[in-house]
C-alpha cells in the first residue's frame, strides 16, 4: 500500500491531522491498534479552548459542536466558604466549549473512517531516516501489510509504539510523577453548576464538570494506588458533597455511569521529529489534567504540522517541516508549566507550608486582575 502520510493512531491527533490533510487534497491512511467503538466509546477530556474550537468549525467539522457544544465563559474556583467567578470573556475576551473528546472523536470518525485500519496489530516503524518511510501491521483480518509513504506520524498517544522507535540514545526525557490521581465519574444528572467548578479543600482537591444538561462529570483527588472497587457511588457522592460544598449550595446525584482512576504525571520527549517520522500529541508529551490542555495541546501540535505537510506537498517547502518541534515545543513548554501550576495549587499535599502557600496564591488569583488573566489566557488558550 502507498499513501503520501501514514498516520499511527486513530485518537483525536491522528484523527484531525488527517481530516485537515485530506482538504488540501492530501492522502492519508491511520492505522489503530483498537476497535472504532472502543476509540469512540474512550471517556477523556471534555473542555475545548477557543482555538480548537475554531479549527474544528473551520474543518467542516462545526455542526454538532455549535449544537451541542456549551459556550463557557468562566470558571469558578473554590475553597472552603468561598466560590469565586473568573470571568474569562472580560479578562481575554476568550471562552472555552465544554464539549467530550468522544464527541470530537465521534465527529472525526465521521469524517475519516473509510481511511482508518481498525484493530491492527504489531504496528512498527521502517527506514524513518530515508524518503520512503514505511509502517508494518497485522491487519484485523490478520494479513501482514505494510504501508508506504513520504512521511509517517506517529499520533499513537503515550503507550504507542512511534516515540520508542526514536534511539533512545537521541531521546532526552522530562518526566514528574505526582503522589495523586484523579477519580473520575460521569453521571447522569444535570449539572449543578452552570461553569466548572475548581475546589481546594483539606480532604483534596474536587472539580465539577458536565458533558451536556443532562450529564455531569465529577472528580476527586485520590491517590493513585487507591483501587475503584473500594470506592461506592455513595463513598464517592459523600467526598464530593464534602468537597465541593458551599452553603446555600447542593450537588445533585444521579446514576454513575462511568468511573475509574487516572494517575498524573507531566512528560515531555524531544526530539519530536526524527528524520520523516514526526511526532504529535500525547505520543511526545503528557500533562496532569488540571487545566484540561491533553487534548488542546494534541491539536495545536497538528495544527503546526498540516500546515508545514501542506507547504511541503504543495510545493516542496521543508522550512516549515524543520521548524515544526522548535514551534510546537513552545506551546508545549506552556502548557506543561501551566497543567503543572494549576495542579500544585489546586491538589493538597498534607504539608502545612504548602496549604498556606496555595491558599495564598488562590486569593491572590482571585483579587488581582494580573494574575487572574494570567490564568484565564492559559486556560482558554493562546492563539495557535
Ligand atoms: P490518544 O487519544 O491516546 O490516541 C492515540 C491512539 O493511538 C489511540 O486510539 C490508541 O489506541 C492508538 N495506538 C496506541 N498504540 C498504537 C499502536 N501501536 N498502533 C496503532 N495504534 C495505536 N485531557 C484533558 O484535557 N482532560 C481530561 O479529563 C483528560 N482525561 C484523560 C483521561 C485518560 C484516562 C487519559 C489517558 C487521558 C486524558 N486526558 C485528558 C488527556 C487527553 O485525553 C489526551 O491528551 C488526548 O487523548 C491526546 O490525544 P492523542 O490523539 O494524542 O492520543
Ligand atoms: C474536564 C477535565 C479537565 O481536566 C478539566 O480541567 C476540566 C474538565 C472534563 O473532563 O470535563
């Protein structure tokens, strides 16, 4: 098979990349490792910054999320008996779309499933350093393939196989474990709250978020040895009543739906390109969850790459392609600093100094319109 870029991973990176190469008239075909109601089924990130709003509406890709998609113009961030409201509209004249990552999955697939081998296996990497790099697979019917192109991306989020293809002796790494994870849980109950709800408190941080008007996503600092069975719905309702409380104020409950644990971490690999074989998204880099820029970032790393594929197929350009890791590390860089801030203000350590110092800097957050709209233009995002 021949195609002018492989893509491995069929997550929303992959997804997009080959979405946007597809309008200029440039041909693709992703390679997944999963079943498309697996990828499409896969709870994950639910809040899109303004850009990636914007992108995905410009791609055609815009109907459900402009009908579905809920415009947030704030967030409200909490700690015991007070819930402050950061106005992100007037602070950066930017908002945010809460809006599930299986929905932008959904939409992409929609789009690009006829140019996706599902439940491949054994997926590796060929002859990166030469012109006609190639991708091997077993495909679901179990015949050997392999696939040949100008270039291959590898979009195959942390676990992939793309970024350990790069000699290790060429990788430099950045990695941090955090003593916390997060458990999470989609219900269907609506929301009670109209915009996220960020919560300090001494038992851990909690977070209120939604999906729609009818389903809720909650979660709850744990830590990551924690197992899921031994937290009941009602184990759980109980923490993030505590949590979130505030007087005058209830959280509703409904049926769980979905639960389970996601331990954090912040990870960053260079290089993230390797002779023809460039890296996106999750496959070089990973941020704890506060802030929700996992998904952002995936985007924002494609959206520099389709336009330098775009000016390298379109008339040979290469500047664009070598100047792809230094632009893109910019973002990422940010990002990680911001998802690392947010995180250590927001999860309790049990150390007094460190309780002291996040209450600090989460009223000063509140009080000084600098640091307020430092945090509103990370989290609604920079221009890509
Ligand atoms: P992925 O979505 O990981 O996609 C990679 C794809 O490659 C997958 O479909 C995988 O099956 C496939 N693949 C892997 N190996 C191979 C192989 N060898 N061959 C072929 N295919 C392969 N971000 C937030 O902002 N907020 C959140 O609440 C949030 N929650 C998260 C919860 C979990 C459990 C995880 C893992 C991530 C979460 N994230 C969250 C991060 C966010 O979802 C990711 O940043 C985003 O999915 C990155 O997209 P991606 O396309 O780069 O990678
Ligand atoms: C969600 C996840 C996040 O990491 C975040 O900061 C906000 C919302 C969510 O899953 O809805």
């Amino acid at each position: 098979m021949r195609t002018q870029v492989a893509v491995v991973g069929a997550g929303p990176a992959g997804l997009l990349l080959s979405h946007l190469l597809a309008l200029h008239d440039i041909d693709s075909v992703v390679v997944e490792n999963r079943s498309r109601a697996y990828v499409e089924a896969r709870i994950r990130a639910g809040v899109l910054e303004q850009g990636t709003a914007d992108l995905l509406i410009d791609a055609g890709l815009g109907d459900r999320l402009k009908a579905e998609g809920l415009r947030h113009d704030g967030i409200h961030l909490q700690w015991p008996g007070t819930r402050h409201r950061l106005d992100f509209r007037e602070l950066t004249g930017r908002s945010v779309w809460v809006y599930g990552q299986t929905e932008v999955v959904k939409d992409l697939l929609a789009a690009r499933h006829e140019h996706v081998h599902f439940e491949v296996a054994g997926t590796a990497l060929h002859d990166l350093d030469t012109d006609r790099p190639s991708v091997s697979f077993t495909d679901s019917s179990g015949t050997p393939r392999r696939l040949t192109a100008d270039v291959v991306v590898g979009a195959d989020g942390f676990h992939g196989v793309s970024r350990e293809t790069i000699p290790a002796a060429l990788r430099t790494q950045w990695e941090r474990h955090y003593p916390f994870g997060w458990l999470g849980i989609l219900a269907e109950v609506p929301p009670s709250t109209d915009e996220l709800i960020y919560a300090w408190h001494p038992d851990g941080f909690a977070m209120h978020s939604m999906r729609s008007p009818v389903l809720s996503r909650l979660y709850l600092q744990v830590d990551p040895a924690e197992r899921i069975e031994d937290w009941s719905d009602e184990r759980i309702w109980s923490a993030l009543e505590t949590r979130l409380g505030l007087d005058g104020w209830t959280l509703d409950r409904g049926p769980v739906v979905d639960k389970g644990i996601t331990p954090m971490r912040s990870f960053v690999s260079t290089p993230m390109r390797h002779g023809r074989l460039f890296l996106v998204g999750d496959a070089a880099h990973i941020v704890p969850p506060t802030g929700a820029k996992g998904l952002n970032l995936a985007v924002a790393d494609v959206a520099v790459l389709a336009r330098a594929l775009e000016a390298f197929f379109g008339s040979g350009r290469t500047d664009l392609l070598d100047g792809y890791e230094e632009r893109a590390l910019h973002r990422v860089w940010r990002c990680t600093h911001f998802s690392w801030w947010m995180t250590t203000m927001l999860h309790t350590t049990g150390d007094a100094l460190d309780r002291e110092l996040q209450l600090s800097q989460l009223r000063y957050v509140c009080s000084s319109t600098a640091a307020a709209t430092g945090l509103a233009e990370n989290y609604a995002g920079l221009p890509f």
